[in-house]
C-alpha cells in the first residue's frame, strides 16, 4: 500500500510544531500556556473538521508528582521517631511512637501504589483544583454511527526532571533504592511495632543495625527523589517539541488529510481527533473524556490509536502492554496498528510485555491509552523513542524541534492511514 504524504503536509506538521512552542512554550497542566496551546489546535481543528468542541475539566495538576515529596517527608519522620524511641523507656510512651512510625511507613506505600502504580487519584484533594481541557475535532460518519475511531495526542508538558536532567538513567536506580528503602522499612516498623505491643521493650533496638545501613545508603536515595521536580511553577520550561507536539501535530496533518480524502473514511464510522490536557499530571484528560464518554465509545466499538514521543524514524513500537499501571492494550488494536505499518513498509513490532521491558518500564508511567484500556475500551499506543539519547532532554528544557528526526512524523502519519484505510476494507 503506498501512501504519499505531500510536502506541504510535512512542512506544516514540523511548522506546528514550532508555531506552538514559539508562541505558546512551556505547557504545565493547567497552565495558561496550556489553555494558550487548546485554543491554536482548536482553531487548526476548525479549519478541517465537522464539529469541534473543548470539553473542560477540573483536576489537581500538583499532586500527581506532588505525592514524591509527601512521601519522603512521611518517611523520614517515621525514621526519626524510631530512632527517638531508643531513648525511651514508658511502655505507652513507646507504643504511641511505634504505632506513628508504623502508620508513617505505611501511608507512602500506599501513596505511591494509587498515585503513581494505579493513576489514581487518592492523595489529590490535599492540592488545589485547576481547570484543564480536551479538543476534539471530529468527522462525522456517512450514515448511521456503528464505529468510532479515535487517534489522540496530549497537548501539555511536564514539570522538568530536575533529577534525569543532573543524572540521567542512573536515576532509575536511585528510585529503585528508594522505593525498596519504603518497602525495607515498612517491614521493619511493623515488627518493631508487634515487639512493643507485646511487651517485649529490649528489642526495640533489634533493627537498629538495619536501619544504621538504610540511612547510609537507602535513605540518601530516597531524600534525592524529594528534588525530582521543582517546587511551584519552577519547572515549566519544558517546550515539548517531542513529548507531545510531535504527536499534536500529527493529529492535526490527519485532520487536514481526510479532510480532502474523505472517501477513505468507513462508512458508518466516526473519526475522533483529540488532543488531551493534563495528561502529565497523571492522565486526567483523557480518564476524564473516557469516563465522560464511555457509554457511547463502547456502543460503538470505538478503537483508540494513541500517539506519544514520536522523535526518530527508526524506532516505532506499538505498546501492547503498559509496565508502570499494570495495563494490558486491546490485542485486536495492537494487531491493526502492526498490519497497518507493515502495509506502508514500517517495521513496528509490539512492545511492553518482555521481562526485560516489565522490569526496567516500571517507572516509565502511563500513557493516554492507559485510561481507555482500563475502562474496558479497545486502545493502544504508538510510540518512537531514541533512548540512546532521550536522558538527555526527556522532560527537560532542552526537548525542542530539533529532537523530532526527520522523517518521522510523516511515517506516523502513514501509519494512521494506513489504519483508517484497512478499517475501510473490512468493512466493504
């Protein structure tokens, strides 16, 4: 299958690209850049589409990488009133300050399960409300809607990784030595705990060698990760020219095509261009649009293709499996998303699920897939990584348009395509 995409068409995605970081730049959750940057891809939606609307929405854009700085703080108290607890003879005395470090040990691990293992949002009342929003260009169906397809993108930025901009990859180790510091410590706690609840004071120094040897190695990892990211709005400059405008600006060049191709659109099917707000601060935009919409996406068999990090031409993957959240993607998307690269002459092959990628992706995070996937609708995500070099201005200030390799957005776009047009096939 051969499809052209023209040079005008090139231009203007890798021109959008700079227009919005000139004009707009850094995109914080909730910003008024962000808001800046919905409105551009609202009035580009509106020069190609049938209906376009901004859907708003509310969340707590601070708390999501907020919860790494209230779990250290948790932590350390709890290992403070342990170590007071050594100069304490009062039975209750003793047992008031075992059960604070227990319940201190214990509350980051659950934190860190919900708010960063589920995307949930568990600890975010204790940040303040913002509003964000979704756009969503759309064209609508020849006949009665039986299928919806959606391809999306995420249209805000990350706070900076204060932490991978000073030490690259190696952070992954020290948050790996962090966690297991928490998950050490909250065993330990829990016994020093049912030793003083029975009485048995003389051991409340057993693990106190232990914890000597956690302070000296583990706990310095895990007060690193309390400079993650800046504090306040310190942080919002990183421009996003690869995460995600790359993939904005390659929803918007779909748009512009199926705008003077329509005839490859199926009949009876809707095509959903969206571009997510909030999705660095933990997925909010597109959790809320499937939630808000999840009636009606799953009525109609709606399959979602997802676009982040598009930056080299030699590195597509189509993510059947999440690590971080635990997501498995929809098989049958998966298998569209390969077929429809193969058709175009791009080796894409499935990635996610090997032992090796689960244990290093641990802490890779979600994607906007994710919150489709998890409500039970069919999705998966594209995604071109360069990690050679990505450490090297992944959410950070240096992510600028001269990231995206050439030749990469138009192969994306094929892709995209080269899906919709196979959608068309099958349906005849």
């Amino acid at each position: 299958m051969k499809v052209e995409i023209s040079k005008e068409l090139d231009d203007y995605m890798y021109g959008f690209v700079k227009k919005v970081i000139d004009e707009v730049g850094p995109r914080m959750p909730c910003s008024p850049q962000e808001a800046k940057a919905a409105q551009i891809i609202k009035e580009e939606f509106e020069k190609t589409c049938d209906d376009v609307a901004v859907e708003p929405f509310t969340c707590h854009p601070k708390a999501f990488l907020g919860w790494i700085k209230v779990d250290v703080i948790m932590v350390s108290i709890s290992l403070v009133l342990y170590l007071i607890m050594q100069f304490l003879m009062d039975h209750v005395l003793l047992l008031i300050f075992a059960i604070l470090s227990s319940i201190l040990a214990f509350l980051p691990i659950l934190v860190v399960r919900q708010e960063f293992f589920n995307y949930k949002e568990f600890i975010d009342p204790l940040f303040r409300k913002k509003s964000s929003q979704n756009v969503v260009g759309s064209f609508k169906p020849k006949g009665e809607l039986k299928k919806i397809l959606i391809f999306s993108s995420h249209m805000d930025t990350a706070l900076e990784f204060t932490l991978l901009k000073l030490m690259g990859w190696i952070f992954i180790p020290v948050a790996f030595i962090g966690v297991f510091t928490m998950l050490i410590w909250l065993i330990l706690s829990l016994f020093n705990l049912g030793f003083i609840l029975f009485g048995f004071l003389a051991l409340k120094s057993f693990f106190l060698p232990i914890v000597i040897w956690l302070l000296i190695i583990g706990v310095p990892c895990l007060v690193t990760l309390f400079f993650f990211v800046p504090l306040g709005d310190k942080g919002n400059v990183v421009p996003g020219a690869v995460d995600n405008m790359s993939s904005c600006a390659i929803v918007q060049a779909l748009a512009r095509y199926l705008k003077d191709n329509r005839e490859i659109i199926p009949d009876n099917t809707e095509v959903r261009l969206i571009s997510f707000g909030s999705e660095e601060s933990g997925l909010r935009g597109s959790y809320r649009y499937a939630a808000a919409h999840l009636d009606e996406l799953k009525k109609n068999d709606a399959n979602v293709v997802n676009m982040d990090g598009i930056e080299t031409p030699d590195g597509f993957h189509i993510v059947e499996y999440e690590p971080t959240t635990k997501t498995r993607h929809s098989e049958e998307v998966v298998q569209k998303l390969i077929i429809a690269a193969q058709d175009v002459g791009i080796d894409a092959p499935r990635f996610g699920a090997g032992k090796l990628e689960k244990s290093v992706g641990k802490f890779s995070g979600g994607s906007d897939a994710a919150a489709f996937s998890k409500a039970g609708i069919k999705a998966a995500f594209i995604n071109s990584a360069d990690w050679k070099n990505r450490s090297t201005y992944y959410h950070q200030s240096t992510d600028t348009l001269d990231k995206i390799k050439e030749g990469t957005l138009e192969k994306t776009l094929q892709i995209c395509i080269s899906f919709i047009m196979n959608e068309k096939k099958a349906g005849k």
